[in-house]
C-alpha cells in the first residue's frame, strides 16, 4: 500500500500541469489510500499492544 501511495503522490506531482479531472481523481485515489493504510496501522498497533 505504502508502494502504491507513493506511485500515486509521483503521479501527482507530474500532473501537476494536467487537467482538473485528472488531479481530482488523483487526489482522491491518494486520500482513500492514506485513510486505509491510517485504519490498517492504528489496528496493527493496537493489536501489538496486546502482546
């Protein structure tokens, strides 16, 4: 997950001079990415807690 963010955010950044669509859906794919690999780590750590 953290490989994919990190295509997204170079996508990004190349587009940085496409158009408006295009940045949206980046922008959006990058913010769910971000959102998941937040919920999955915040469970790891509580369950890292546990041991």
């Amino acid at each position: 997950m953290e490989e994919e963010k990190a295509q997204l955010e170079a996508q990004l950044y190349q587009s940085s001079n496409g158009n408006f669509t295009e940045l949206q859906n980046l922008t959006e794919r990058l913010a769910n990415l971000s959102e998941s690999i937040d919920q999955k780590t915040e469970r790891w750590l509580t369950l890292a807690e546990r041991i």
